[in-house]
C-alpha cells in the first residue's frame, strides 16, 4: 500500500427490498472531517485522471459499477515514493479507499455500464487546489490497458 492510503470494508445490508450501502459515520474511528460529499460517474472504459489534491483528503466509494482505482505516489518524504498501487472496488468489493493528499489518482469504469464513485471530501471543492495531467502521460509509469494473465 501507498503510504497514507487506507481502504476500509463497507457493511452492505441486502434482503428482499434491496440494500442499504454504509460508506462512512462521522463517530467512525477513521473519520477525519467533512467538506462535502459529491457523485461522479465513469463510463465503461473511460478513463478519469490523473488527478492529485493539494490539501483535500479523498473518501471514495464506488456504489454502482467496478473501477479500477490506480494510485502513484511521487511526494518528496514519502516512503513509496515512485509506486503504484492499484485497487478493484466497486459492486464486487465494496470499500472505502482514503486517499491523502499529493498522491496521484485516476479510475478506469471496468463494468458494463457506468459506475458511481461517491466522495466524501475533507474540504468543499477549490479548482486551485486540484492538478491535472493527462492519463497517458510519460510523468507517471502506468499502461491503463487491459493485461491478460
């Protein structure tokens, strides 16, 4: 695992009705603060990313779908600095994944149809606080094709 990245099991509650699906409670031990919560959807085969936060601490849940959750850690003072990590999370393997900030991050939707990724942020959304860089771009080693075996 990435240094400062943790993944926590969801509780999903199924009977005859459908489910109720736990992502995070603010008297759960590894609650660290709210700034907002929002939903983003990821068609099948796209890629979203890369991405890195500033200051914003990630909560995701993928509630609908499967993703592929790739993560590159390149801070300075990190003790991984230089790996990835890749997570499968979705319908398949319900889990909250904390990401903290300055680690770079990107989905691929890996379902049939579009996934949905909830985030409960640690701080309310600031354009200026979020980079960008292109998902196949030299900067971060990482093929997002499909590997066979």
């Amino acid at each position: 695992m990435i240094e400062g990245v943790e993944l926590f099991p969801l509780r999903r509650i199924v009977d005859e009705r459908g489910s109720v699906m736990h992502m995070l409670r603010a008297d759960a031990e590894h609650f660290q603060g709210f700034g907002e919560i929002y939903f983003s959807t990821v068609n099948p085969g796209v890629i979203k990313g890369w991405h890195i936060h500033r200051e914003m601490t990630l909560n995701y849940a993928c509630v609908a779908g499967m993703v592929k959750l790739v993560l590159y850690d390149d801070r300075e003072r990190s003790q991984t600095k230089g790996q990835l990590q890749e997570l499968f999370v979705g319908d398949q393997n319900y889990a909250l994944v904390r990401i903290p900030p300055m680690v770079w991050n990107g989905v691929k939707g890996i379902s049939a149809s579009p996934a949905m990724i909830a985030n409960c942020a640690s701080h309310p959304h600031d354009p200026d606080e979020i980079s960008r860089l292109d998902p196949f771009t030299d900067r971060i080693p990482y093929d997002w094709s499909l590997r066979h075996g």
